[in-house]
C-alpha cells in the first residue's frame, strides 16, 4: 500500500501566499519583485509580451515551496509466518444421509443437504490451510487433494451427492483414506505446516470396507493426526425419500438411526480430539465452529515502512521553470526594445 505523507506540512502554507501576491501584483501599476529578474517581466504600457514566463515563475515558487515541505511517498509492507494446517474433510455419502430429519427456513432438508454450506463455510473461514475432501460410503474415495485453491475446493464441495459411490459405510476405509493423503503431505517439500487433522463426518456404523476404524485411528493417533467425528442425524425414527430410476420421490419409508456413537468418540479419544453430535442444522454448525476455533492458528504479521524522499523532484522542475521564465522574459525584453 503506497501513501503520500508531508514531513513539514505548515509549509504548504505558505502556498496561500502565492496567488494573494499574484493578485496584488495586477493591481498594481508598477512591476513588484517576486523573484530576480522579475522586474524584467512586466513594462507597463506593454501589450505585445505573452504571460506565460509570469505564469511559469508562480508555478516555480509552488514547486519550491512543495519542496520545502519535503513530500514523501511510503509503501507499507506487512510480512507474517504464515503457517497453516493440512486438513480433510471425510464425508459419508451413504444412502442414509438422504434421510429428512433436519430443518432450514422451515422446510425438511436431508442431511446432506444440511452439512453442505457448512463444509462450505468452513473453508471460507480457512484461507491460509490447505484442504482435502474425501468421501466414502461402501468404499473411499479422494474427491479432492489438499490444495490451497479454495474456490475449486468449494465447487467440488457443492458437487457432493449420494450415489456417487456403491452403498455402505466404511469409515475405516475413509479414515484411512484421509491419512494416506495427510501422509503424502508431510512428504512435499517447501511447505511449513503446523500440523495437520481430520473431520470425520457420518450417521451410520461401519459395515464395509477393509480396514477397522480403531485401526486407523490408532495409525493416525502414531502419525500425530488429530481425528474429530462428528455424528449427523436424530436418534429415533425418521423418513428417508423411495426414488424411481430417474431421481423422482415416489413414497418415503422410516427407518431408523444406526449411528454408531461409543466407535466414534474411541476415534476421537484415541488421537486427542472430540467427537460432536450434530441433530440438526445448528448443532451441525455449531461443531465446526467449535472445531475451527480450536485448530486456529494466530499468525504474527511484521509491517514495515519504506519511504521515498520526493522533493528533490520539486526543486529540479521548480528551477526549471523558475530558469525557462528567466530565458522566455529575457527574449521578450530584446523582442520588445527591436520593435
């Protein structure tokens, strides 16, 4: 950011000065001495001189007296340790997350649907971390890579659907997905990052997949990664909509929340984090906020001032004009007294 700042600015003052001499001047009948030679530059009775060497001599006094005031112009600079997390987001796209038990402005939405603009808002509110998406269901799937470009993060973001993928839960796989991706992180070079955990969200229990979800967080727990959980959906009973082949709503059938509770928070115990409980739309909400303060990082910025002394630039051209006003009066004396 470039800023113009005045070192002595009661010279600027000074400048009010110069059009009351300019207008005392063409009152009077004789010459006034502004400047040397300025005697020179009016003969009274004289209607063939040009005004302009005048003119340039009062522009001359201005940029002398800008000078006086020594203009400089600063950039101010900030610098900060910028040192961000690596973060995945593992979602669960099974069937189940079609299932209408949560709220917005008063209409039933599914839970997917309810988790989307938080994910989105999530990454908003992260800009120096890298993010990735995984998402799972009867098996694992990186959505997208940790990356700094979070406008194409959230357009991968709002293209989360159910289907995607062949039905189940493997939340060890999913999890063990995250790592993989964490893992391959740590390895770049020329990024210094804080350190790195997962959101693993899900609303069910783990029924497919190779890997044991205890497993994979006692992996994660070895490699330092912090593993929070969250669990979507109302307990009981709640209506999940019966589409025909061509994504129509035909009937709804009720079934009932399998979410696996005691699985989930063992993960989050195992690798220092917390597990949430989310049964709507503002609990959802409110445990990524809840995660989002407690990963933040408080970066300290340095600001410097680098400054650049102008008024040099004012001296040279207010002599300048100072001299070509000398020369051009000069020429009109001689011009004058041939004629």
């Amino acid at each position: 950011m470039t800023q113009w700042f005045w070192h002595d600015p009661w010279w600027l003052a000074v400048l009010l000065v110069v059009p009351v001499v300019a207008w005392l001047r063409g009152r009077r009948r004789a010459p006034v001495l502004v400047v040397p030679f300025a005697a020179t530059w009016h003969r009274p009775g004289t209607t063939t001189g040009t005004p302009w060497p005048l003119t340039l001599a009062y522009l001359g006094l201005v940029l002398l007296v800008i000078a006086l005031a020594r203009p400089q112009r600063a950039e101010i600079r900030q610098e900060s340790d910028q040192r961000g997390y690596d973060i995945v987001l593992a979602i669960d796209l099974s069937g189940s997350m079609l299932t209408e038990d949560f709220e917005r402005d008063r209409h039933r939405i599914n839970r997917l649907q309810a988790v989307k603009p938080v994910l989105e808002a999530f990454i908003n509110d992260r800009p120096q971390d890298r993010i990735g998406l995984v998402v799972f269901s009867g098996r694992a799937y990186t959505m997208a890579p940790l990356t700094f470009d979070h406008d194409w993060l959230r357009r991968q973001t709002s293209r989360l659907s159910i289907g995607l993928l062949e039905d189940g839960t493997a939340i060890g796989d999913g999890l063990g997905v995250a790592l993989s991706r964490l893992q391959r992180a740590g390895q770049d070079e020329g990024f210094r990052r804080e350190g790195a955990f997962v959101v693993l969200l899900t609303d069910g229990s783990n029924n497919a997949g190779g890997l044991d979800p205890r497993q994979a967080a006692r992996i994660a727990a070895d490699r330092g990664v912090i593993v929070y959980t969250i669990g979507a959906g109302r307990e009981g009973v709640a209506p999940i909509p019966v589409m025909d082949q061509s994504g129509n709503v035909v009937s709804y059938r009720y079934t009932r929340s399998d979410l696996d509770e005691p699985l989930l928070q063992d993960i989050a115990a195992t690798t220092s984090g917390k597990y949430f409980r989310a049964q709507d739309s503002d609990t959802v909400e409110a445990a990524f906020a809840a995660i989002n303060q407690a990963e933040k990082i408080e970066f300290e910025a340095r600001s410097y001032r680098l400054t650049e002394e102008l008024f040099t630039r004012f001296v040279f051209a207010g002599l300048a004009c100072l001299l070509i006003a000398s020369i051009g009066t000069m020429l009109q004396t001689q011009r004058e007294a041939l004629t």
